[in-house]
C-alpha cells in the first residue's frame, strides 16, 4: 500500500481514456517506416503506397474457349437450317493467342469438323469468346490502393501482373518484460514465481496487425539493468511497450526511468483495469509502461495501443457491438472507464451477458469472455437485466454457438462442452450454485441450468423447481448420480468436520445444503466448525485449498478428489441434472444436441472413467410442472 500522499497523487492526477489517446496522437507524427518485401510475403501487411500494374493483362488477345478461331463475318447467315462451311478457320485452346485478322472463337462443342472445314449452324458476333487486351487490366492501372491490407487474393493479382515486390508499413515495436519474479515460458515456476505470458499476448496480438515486434528477454528489477534495456529499445524502434513496473511500488522503476531519459506525459489513465499505465517519449518515441497483471495488460493494448497503431496507417478490425441484457448487477465507480469481460448468448432471440471475474489477474476471464462491457466513466454501474452495448471478441457467428449453462460446478461439465464441440456447440459455463441457477433459468437468462437440490422429503430438484418456477413447464435431463464425500490429504472423516479446518462452499450451491442438511440431522452447530463462513465457488476450488494445505478437509465430488489426488470418504449418492424449459427442449436443436450426447454409450463410459458416478440413470428426462 502507498502512502496517503502517493494515493492522492494517483487518484487526483488521472487522465480520461479520451484523452489520453488524443494526446499521443497530437505527440507524435505517427510517421510509420516502409519497407520492400516480396508480393509472395506480404499477405497481411499494409500498402505504404498505392500498387499500379506494369502491363496489361491479358497482354494479347486470348481465347477463352477451346474452339475455332474465326472471322466473324465469315459466319453470318449461319442457321440449323442453312449451315454454313468455313475452311479458313485456326483451332485454338483456351488461353491460346488469337491470331491476327481473326476476332472470334465458336466453342468446339458447337463444330462439326469435315474434309473441307468447320461446318457451322450459327454465326458468331464479333469479339465473342475471346478475352481482349487489358481486360482484366490495362497497363499504369492501379492495383490496390494505399494503406490497404493486402489478401491472399491481391497476392495472385499482383504476382500475375508481374509485381515482384510491394512497399508496405513497417512500425518496429520493442516488448520488455521486466521483474525479479519472472521467468521464461517452458520453466517451472517455484513459489513466488509467475511465468512471463503478457509480451507473450502482445506480440500475438500486435503482428496479427502487422507490427514488427522484438520481444526482448527478462529484465530483472534492477534500475540500471531496465535504463539499459529501455536506451538500447529506443535506438531502432517506433514504438516501446514495457511490461510491469507502472505502479508506485518500491520495484516499479519504469516511469521514473522515462522520466530521467525523456518525458513522462501521462501516469494513471482513469480506466479499470490497468490505471497505473504510463505514457511518455524518450528520443521522439512513444514508450508505454504497463501493468504486469494480464487483464490489465490486456486491455491496454486493446485500448491505447492498438488506436496508436491505426494512428500510424494499419488497419485494426472493428469488432461487431450488440446490445444485451446483464445477467447481474454491476457496480462501478464514477469518473473511471472500466470494462468488463463477458461471455454473451442469445436466448429466444434476445442477446444477454454473463459477467466474469473482473480481477485484474485472472486471466481465464479473457479466454473464458467472447465479448467485455464497457461501463463509462458517468456511471456508477449497471443494474441486472440492464441493456447495454457489448462488443464482440469473436464474429457475432461465433456468439451465436453458445450455450449458456448456469448453476453448479461438477468437473463433468467441461467433459460435456468439449464433447458437444462435434456439434457446432459452445457451452459457457457460469458457477453460481444450484439455486443461483434456478434463478438464473426462471428470468430466462441461461439455456440451462445444472442443480442437485435436496428437499427435506429425500427428493432431488423437483421440489425446488415447483415452489420457485410453478408456471412453466421443465425438463431435467440426468447426468449422473454422483458420489460426494469427504477430501482430505490424511483420510479424514465426516467426523472431523468439527477438529480440522474446514473450506465450505457457497451459499445456495447444492453441496452447501448437503451439508447444511447432514449437520441438522446430526445436531452439530455450524460455529463449531472452523472455517464454516470461507467459501468457493467450485468443487476444484475445494481440493486445491486441501491440497495446498491451506485447509485439512471439505466437501467435494469424487472425481475432483481423484483428479487432485486426495483422500476421498464418501457419505453420500446424490442426483446431478441439468435442468431446462419444454420450449427451449423443443425448439433449439442445441439443447436436444446435448441431451444425445450425455444419453450416449460414449457419455456413459466417460463417467465410469473418471470415476464416481453411477451411469444407471444417466440420460433419463423427468418432466416438472407437466400441463402448467
């Protein structure tokens, strides 16, 4: 934590995203280099200048068929009935040059070839079937135009016509990762250690553009080591992006490094993620220092970076905005941009928006999101079922694939997405709890939602549904009965629930009130158990706090514990379904799609593979609320 001055500092002196980029443009002349490649290398690069051809193409008149070359006033008059014979006629194949004073083809299919010539039952117009000179080009006509971004189409083109090489931008851009507690992919990190991925992202993403990137090795935090780096980055690149080391910690050198060989103009752009982002110039280059969390990392390139670059002529795709409604309430603070990552789905054709963890380290939320939320800076946040712009991460094809599954964690579900797969289908899941998908599916905004919800009658589900959703007809489609038990790493029982530390689950989550369930028949008090009140969202979550040693024991699904290998003592058998209406069953193929798939042989032998599940009722539909 700073100091009280040093926040001040940080929250008073914020820059506006607006203005931020607006401020590096006028900065800078954003004066891209150019270089010459070959035409066979340049697909995906940027014309520095305008492409014209050097010939006319075709050069010659061609024939377009396999035919007779004629002169077509020879076949005037000719009919079925008064067929007429040429004898000065020149068989061409297509491609051929058409010699001179001839000036049509007739297609050999409409020839009949005798002793004296070609005998012919129709005439033929001048030019026909022939591709005169220039018709696909004439010589000095241009090609592509400048600042386009030529295709695998204009590649052929150019090549055809003769082009050997093509001006194109070239913008040099210098990646420095710096930091003690970071070491190179393909290394195991030890405790402390993070793996170095964000210049890793950068650079994917930058050359998708068409940059020319440099990632330069670690540079661990050591001030003379980074000024070093950074001098020797600015000497033969446009463009300096630095890793980690914006903040105002006691190891964040980067903007007083800029400081001291340049200008820093800007040290806090009011955006969340990724406020302590830095911009300045060393030598008439625009260096950027960036947050070394991913997310944040993330989004200043999306946000800063990428507008730079199309300041300098290169063409960044414009992603396709819809409007959705969220699926929660989103709270922001005044006067801060921030932007949410999002999984979007379209329900009975209205789009609606999952947000994810906003946490500036999770990096799962990137490759989990297909779309973010952009929360501006006038707003304190967005209310559940809200209408708001969400702009896409893949083509709006793609969003339209998802299935959204929301309510309880089992290990199975990834299982089941990579399965459907096969099928054209995405399925997002959201872990919320069983009873979080209850609700979820009752305001119709999941296709689905899986629960494992015991009433006090024994029954699983149906009860729950009937008080919460009455009026609608359901469908639940049985995955599994799953084994839950006790995980630990010493073979620990439900017994010890009361003597070691426990790590729970959420509230509303089904195995919750498993548990909540078993300490009522047992009489033992909840405030007897230490550990009671933390929880997680997941049954992996359960098993990694375990396994770390973090926690002794807690309540999970065998497979989890399997996969973690840990100590697993089960107290119980319990029925997992995934819970859908009748109209969304009997409308959208995709949900009838995942039905097969869990009612397959392939399903089932999965199940008994991994572990803890009993298959005997696998794939079976109960109805709930038949007739309402």
């Amino acid at each position: 934590m700073g100091t009280d001055d040093e926040n001040r500092l940080r929250y008073l002196t914020l820059t506006s995203l607006d203005d931020a980029i607006r401020l590096m443009l006028e900065r800078f002349s954003c004066t891209p280099r150019t270089v010459t490649v070959p035409v066979q290398d340049s697909c995906g690069m940027i014309t520095a200048q305008a492409v014209f051809s050097p010939i006319s193409y075709p050069a010659l008149h061609l024939s377009a068929m396999d035919g007779i070359a004629v002169k077509s006033q020879d076949t005037l008059g000719a009919t079925d009935q008064k067929p007429v014979l040429l004898t000065d006629g020149i068989r061409v194949n297509t491609g051929n040059v058409i010699p001179d004073g001839y000036d049509a083809v007739i297609m050999i299919e409409d020839v009949v070839i005798d002793k004296g010539g070609y005998l012919i039952r129709s005439s033929a117009h001048p030019w026909q079937h022939i591709r005169p000179v220039g018709e696909d080009i004439a010589q000095t006509e241009m090609i592509i135009p400048r600042l386009f971004q030529i295709r695998p189409s204009d590649i052929g083109a150019m090549a055809a016509y003769g082009i050997t090489e093509v001006q194109t931008l070239s913008l040099k851009v210098a990646l420095i990762p710096t930091g003690s507690e970071i070491v190179p992919i393909g290394t195991m990190p030890r405790p402390g250690e993070v793996i170095e991925s964000n210049m890793y992202m950068a650079k994917a993403l930058l050359t998708s553009v068409g940059a020319d990137v440099t990632h330069y090795p670690i540079v661990p935090d050591d001030q003379d080591k980074i000024r070093a780096c950074v001098l020797d980055a600015v000497q033969d690149h446009d463009l300096v992006l630095i890793s980690a080391g914006s903040s105002k910690g006691t190891k964040d050198f980067t903007a007083g490094i800029i400081a001291e060989l340049g200008e820093v103009y800007v040290h806090g752009v009011a955006i969340k993620p990724a406020k302590p982002v830095i911009f300045g110039e060393i030598n008439n280059i625009p260096v950027i220092g960036m947050p070394g969390y991913p997310i944040a990392c993330f989004t200043i390139l999306r946000e800063i970076v990428l507008p730079l670059l199309a300041g300098y002529g290169f063409q960044i795709p414009q992603p396709d905005t819809i409007p959705v409604h969220v699926t929660a309430a989103i709270q922001s603070s005044i006067g801060i941009d921030e932007f949410v990552p999002a999984m979007v789905g379209k329900i009975n054709e209205k789009w609606v928006a999952v947000p994810l963890s906003r946490g500036s380290g999770v990096q799962m939320s990137l490759v989990r999101s297909n779309a973010y939320l952009r929360i501006v800076a006038d707003s304190e946040g967005l209310e559940a079922g809200e209408l708001t712009p969400a702009i896409l991460s893949v083509r709006q094809k793609q969003a339209d694939q998802v299935v959204l599954v929301t309510g309880s964690h089992d290990p199975v579900i990834d299982y089941l997405a990579d399965m459907v797969r096969d099928f054209g289908i995405i399925i997002a899941s959201s872990h919320v709890g069983s009873m979080g998908g209850l609700m979820t599916l009752k305001r119709g905004y999941c296709h689905c939602a899986p629960m494992h919800l015991l009433a006090d009658n024994g029954e699983y589900n149906i009860p729950y549904l009937e008080k919460y959703i009455p009026n609608q007809e359901l469908f639940l489609i049985c995955v599994a009965a799953r084994e839950q038990g006790i995980v630990s790493r010493e073979g620990l029982g439900f017994e010890a629930i009361t003597t070691h530390r426990f790590i729970n689950r959420q509230r509303g989550s089904g195995t919750r009130m498993l548990l909540d369930h078993i300490l009522t028949q047992k009489g033992i008090p909840a405030t007897s158990i230490s550990g009671y009140e933390r929880e997680v969202t997941t049954h992996s979550g359960v098993c990694l706090s375990v396994k770390s040693g973090d926690t002794d024991l807690g309540l999970a699904v065998y497979s989890a514990a399997r996969a973690f290998s840990l100590s697993f003592t089960p107290i119980g058998v319990e029925r997992y379904e995934i819970v859908t209406s009748r109209e969304m069953y009997e409308k959208d193929p995709r949900i009838r799609a995942i039905t097969e798939v869990i009612s397959s042989q392939k399903w089932k032998d999965l199940l008994q593979s991994l572990g803890g599940y009993q298959t005997h009722e696998t794939g079976v539909i109960r109805r709930c609320n038949k007739g309402s």
